[in-house]
C-alpha cells in the first residue's frame, strides 16, 4: 500500500503468527533441499511473487510451521461455540441449510410482486427487496431528480398504497423478507410494519432484515441524505423500536457487501465492516441501551468474491473478531451476541459484460466458498447482471446454482470441511491480523465517523481499486474474457424497464394525493417535525405519517428541514 | 511551447452513487497528463454544462450505471448545444444495452465505453479525438 497511514500500521502489529517467525521442520528443510530446489532449478514457477486477488501474499506450501502460535482449542474451537471459527451452530448446513434469499426489485410494486410469487414458488426460501434509486434518496417517483430513474435498479415504493401491493398475497407471518434501504430505512421499515399489521401478522413474530447501514453508505455506495449524527440517530430509533416491538427483526445489516464492490480489499471490507459494526455498538451503548438487548439483533453481509480460500479466510476471520469484540471490547455476557450471522451475495464487480454465460461459473464458485465459510443466507447472481437486472431465465439459473450446491456437492455433509487446513487457518490468522490494524488505526482516529469524515476508508478504498485496475491493464491480473481470452459472442437477451412505470406512478401518487385525508397527512408530518427537532424516538412519528399515506418523499423532505443534507469531499 | 494539455471533466449523472469507475477513470486520465475536474456525485445535466462551460472543458466523461442515459445524455447534449459548446467531446461510460448505443450516438455521444475496457483505450480515443479536434 502506498498510503503512509497504512505503513505506519502495517509495523504496529508483529504477530507472533507471521511468516517471519516461521521456522520450518528439519523435514520440511529437507524436502526443500532435495526436492525443491532441483525442480525450481529446472523448471521455474509462473511468477515471482503470487497474491489473491486482493494482493495478499501467498506462499508455496503451508505446512505446520505456519501454525506455530495457532492452538487448535483457542483459535478453532468447536462449531457453535466461542469463537465461532467453525460457525455459528452446532451442526451448521447439516441441520439447517442456508437461506436462499434471492434480491429482486424492478418496475412498479405489481411487477416485483409477481417475481416475488414466482420465485416463492421455485423453492426460494425468504424474500429480498431491491428499491429503485428515487426510493433509495428518498424522492417519490413524480420528483423531477427522479426522471428516467424510475423503477430501473429496484422498484419503485413511493408510499404505504405501493407496499401494500408489492406484499400482495404474500403472508408477512411466514415469510422471512429482507430490504435493502439506507438512508430513508426507518419510513420503508414502518411501512412494511403496516403492511404485516394489516394481514394481521404479529410484530413480535415477524421476522426479516432492515440493511439501515448508513456508514457503508458514507464508505461506499454513497446513497445518504442526511449528515452522520442524525443518520445516526435514526439508526438508534430503529434499534430501539427493534428491540421492544419486533424482537425477531434485525433492524441492521452491517454491509461489507458494498465496500468490497467499491474497490476494497478482502481485508478492507472485512476491518471496515466490523469496525462499523462496533461504531453501532458504542452509539447505542451511548443512547444507553443494552448490549445484550440488541446485540442479538445484529447482522452482517459479506461480499462473496473470487479469490475462493481468501473469503473463505474472511468468513471464518469475521466471527473471531466479532466474539473478540463483544466479549472483550463491550463485556457483552450473552452467547446470542457473541455469534456472527451472515448473509452473503456472489460479486456483481466480477461479473463480466463479455461472455456473460461464464459468469453462471464465477457465481458458483463463489457460492461454495460462501458456504464453506458457513453462511446464514445466500444471493447468487444472475449471468445476465453486467447489463441490467435479470430477466425470469436468469434469476432460476441463478437460484438453481444454490440449489445444486445444497443438495448435489456433499459440501454440506460435515462442518467447516476445511478447519485444520494449513493454508486455510494460517489465512484466517493472517486476515484477522489484518483487520485488527485497520480497526485500531481506525480508533485512534476517534471511530468510524470520524474516519470517513477524514475520507480515511473511502480513500483506503480508491486506492485498492485503482491498483487492481492497473493490475488488469498490465494483465498481472486476468479476467478471462476481458483482458485475456477474448472471443465475439451475440448479444443477449435483457430486461427492458420502460417509461410506462414512471407513468403508472406518477398517476397513481396522483390519485393517492387526490384520496388520503389531506388534514391527517399535514398533522401527521407536523408531530414528525417537531419530533425531529427534539430527542424522542422517531418511529412512532414515522408511523403515524405513513399509515395517514404521506408519502416518502413527503416523510423524508421533513426531516431533510430539519437535519439538512450530506454532502461528501469528492476524492480521486 | 508545451503541448496544450486536454481538460476533462468527469460527471456522474443522476442519483446512483457508484462512484468507483469515475473515480478510476479520472485518475487514469490525470496519470496519462490530462487535466481533470471530477463534479462528484449527483449531478443534473444542467450542472454537468455550467460545470463545462465555466471549467471551459475539451471533453466530458459521464459514467451512467443505473439505466437512466436515455434520458440524461439527450438532456446534457441539448444544454450544451444551447451554451455554444459543440466541440466538446462527450464520451460515457457504464453500463449501457447495445441496443440503445445508436440513439445516443445520434444525440452527438463521441463513444460508448462499456465494462472491462482498459483505462489506456480511454486515454487512446481521447488523444485521438482532441488531436483531430486541434488540427481541424
């Protein structure tokens, strides 16, 4: 790394487990002599210097030597027990398979409804919500930012009339669903919560996840509206409401997911991710909650990337730091905290636009490394999503891919199917290391927030990608099919999303407009500006807004007032 | 006298906030000895052309991923014939379905660069196209 912060750290931290201490057996001195080194002196390896994707360095041969410091006991462990290398339960996909949450969302709320039922039908296990942009920045589809954006890379929910028909026909009691919404999580969530209200589904059984992960999106994605401290807050009235009404919701997806596509390293999105997760932590410790109260409630997602052994590594490396973090850092007394539950999705930045049926091989591979990392839940891309969300075809692939390593590979018939592996536990210790520096690097700055106010991650960031970039301009790094392998192919087949949904909705927040009690929305929004303005938990304020059908636009324009808008130092 | 170095301004249209490519591709362009503003995100057609007009740019690299050129390009390319500023070359980036390439060629987009092409192409067809411009 070039950056002179990181080579500070990259000093701060001798392991006792890094290769420079490594002392390698009289055996295996031998085997280097004898047998080694005539074959290097014949034949040479393909490179100098071999590195995962992300650049880590990777040797020839792990052997026990690289385990010197590891104890089996401390650092392994038993599945579902501290610390959690092995995984978070005791018989992992033996017991329980993943959940097969395929992310969808295109068009208007009836045309994701019926993708939904469909792929409900297709053995699908839970639900996962793509919004479009408008929604994701929170402007109602007739907003004139939200011109030619509508219901392009998600759908399009404007208001409580748009969610009860994209939950149409689908029983919110039985089903897990799972949304992906930052900025504007809070006012998505309490619609979603009326939508269950009104089937007469109860709020202490329902079940899903909230992404609500403002801080990747200051990192990373960079869908925020409002500044940290009062996105913050939000956050911590989610939290909150979380903990009393919905004890089965997260109210959090901590997001590596997006770190990682912006660029990052495997470790960056490992450190940032986690270190996000304890900046939530020591908010809501602050507002003065409880660890064990809500620490149960957290849960993260992870980027399923190429260099298979490293996400591995990433995966297993994750729950030793969480277990450390809880137990050590915050004091949390309750096993249900310690444990980290994931949702993992395949890359989207690896997909490729040329050749795109290889990339049906890129998303299984990294699936099973997902797996074999112990994932809760999965997202397989589809082969088609280098040009634009995936038609019907696509997605069964896609969700086939899952099924297949479920029930055909035998992957799943004993737990963590690498522990022990020289190579796979000398990665983990190496990855955790990693992220360890970057963590303290980031406390010494005085948190998280602090740090993206210094661009620190984001900057950590764009300098990882543009390296990687340049590695595949020089072909150190090769994408097969783009810089390497090259062949002509016929265009594919690809989904189409028109104007005609822009117009479906402007028409109806027209006549939802014309309908809803005007003099209900007006108060409704008046008790939430004046809530915002003082310290009370926003949710019941956001509720009462969208069950009077204010619209999300409307909710989120109050609080733009009263919080004022974010906007970032560009860095390149 | 030195070479006239070629100013770029790169744009992200719209309201996506996937900055990774711009960002790359600004710092491509600055390495190879461009000029390069960068708006940062967020920004309408009319603030990509003040923002082009004001910086008295030669090129605009806009990087659209989220679906929405067919609306923002034609709108940028009417501003900016409306400001006098027809010589600019416009180049966009993203994700962008063949079949709407023609269109926006026929709207006065100069090329269409789409996923996995090399930042040392970009930098090729940008000095190719200014040199052209010069000696015109």
């Amino acid at each position: 790394m070039n950056d002179p912060d990181k080579q500070d750290t990259a000093t701060l931290h001798v392991n006792e487990r890094s290769p420079a201490n490594r002392t390698p057996s009289a055996e295996e001195r031998a085997w280097e002599e004898r047998t080694l080194a005539p074959t290097l002196a014949k034949s040479p390896e393909r490179h100098a210097e071999f590195t995962t994707i992300s650049g880590h360095p990777v040797r020839r041969l792990y052997t026990e030597a690289d385990l010197s410091a590891w104890n089996p006991e401390i650092d392994l462990g038993y599945p579902g027990a501290p610390p959690y290398t092995r995984g978070i339960h005791s018989t992992m996909h033996r017991g329980r398979l993943w959940t097969m949450r395929q992310f969808a969302g295109f068009g208007a709320a009836e045309d994701t409804n019926q993708r939904f039922r469909y792929l409900l039908t297709q053995g699908q296990t839970g639900l996962s919500t793509a919004f479009d942009l408008p929604t994701l920045m929170g402007y109602d589809s007739d907003h004139p930012l939200s011109e030619g954006e509508v219901g392009k890379c998600g759908v399009a929910i404007s208001s409580l009339a748009d969610m009860e028909v994209l939950f149409d026909q689908i029983p919110l009691a039985d089903v897990t669903t799972s949304m992906t919404i930052n900025s504007p999580a809070a006012v998505i969530w309490a619609m979603y919560l009326a939508v269950a209200e009104k089937q007469g589904a109860d709020w202490k059984k329902i079940s899903g996840t909230l992404q609500n992960d403002i801080l990747k999106e200051y990192i990373a994605q960079k869908e925020y509206i409002y500044p940290p401290e009062p996105s913050m807050r939000l956050v911590m009235d989610t939290f909150e409401f979380a903990v009393k009404q919905t004890p089965r919701f997260n109210p959090i997806s901590i997001s590596g997911y997006h770190i990682r596509e912006a660029g990052s390293t495997a470790i960056q999105e490992l450190a940032f991710t986690l270190r996000d997760g304890m900046e939530y932590v020591e908010w809501a410790l602050r507002r003065g909650m409880n660890i064990d109260d809500f620490g149960p409630l957290l849960s993260f997602f992870f980027n399923a990337h190429s260099d298979f052994f490293e996400e591995i590594a990433k995966y297993r490396a994750a729950r030793r730091i969480w277990h450390k973090a809880m137990t050590e850092r915050y004091g949390s007394k309750n096993p249900r905290s310690w444990a980290l539950r994931f949702h993992s999705q395949t890359a989207g930045c690896s997909l490729t636009a040329q050749q795109p049926f290889n990339n049906v091989v890129r998303t299984a591979l990294q699936a099973l490394s997902a797996v074999l990392g112990g994932t809760q839940s999965l997202h397989t891309n589809s082969l088609d999503e280098a040009w634009a969300l995936p038609t019907e075809f696509a997605a069964t692939i896609a969700l086939r891919t899952q099924q297949i390593i479920a029930h055909e590979t035998g992957v799943t018939n004993t737990v963590d199917p690498l522990g022990g592996s020289y190579f796979v536990e000398a990665l983990t210790n190496e990855v955790e290391a990693g992220a360890w520096d970057y963590i303290r690097k980031i406390d010494s700055m005085g948190g998280m927030v602090a740090a993206i106010e210094r661009s620190y991650p984001q900057r950590e960031i764009a300098e990882a990608s543009y390296r990687y970039q340049m590695e595949l301009d020089k072909k150190e790094k090769i994408m097969v099919g783009v810089n390497d392998f090259v062949s002509s192919e016929k265009p594919l087949e690809i989904l189409q999303i028109d104007e005609t949904v822009a117009h479906r909705q402007a028409e109806r927040l027209r006549k939802l407009r014309a309908e809803r009690s005007q003099d209900q929305v007006n108060r409704a929004l008046a008790a939430l500006r004046n809530a915002s303005r003082g310290k009370d938990n926003l949710m019941p304020a956001i509720y009462a807004s969208v069950k009077a059908y204010a619209t999300l636009g409307e909710i989120c324009d109050v609080m733009r007032d009263v919080f004022g808008t974010y906007e970032e130092v560009a860095i390149t | 006298m030195p070479e006239k170095r070629i100013r770029v301004l790169i744009a992200k249209p719209g309201l996506d906030g996937h900055d990774r490519g711009a960002k790359v591709i600004a710092r491509a362009l600055r390495d190879a000895g461009m000029e390069v503003i960068y708006t940062g995100l967020r920004q309408t057609p009319e603030m990509i052309a003040s923002a082009a007009v004001q910086e008295d740019v030669d090129v605009i690299g806009l990087s659209i991923l989220s679906g929405a050129h067919n609306t923002l390009c034609p709108q940028l390319m009417s501003l900016l014939r409306e400001k006098g500023m027809d010589d600019v070359t416009v180049v966009v980036g993203g994700i962008i379905p063949g079949a709407d390439i023609p269109a926006l060629k026929q709207a006065g987009i100069a090329e269409i660069f789409l996923p996995g092409t090399s930042t040392q192409a970009i930098v090729d067809f940008i000095q190719k196209k200014r040199a052209h411009h010069e000696r015109a």
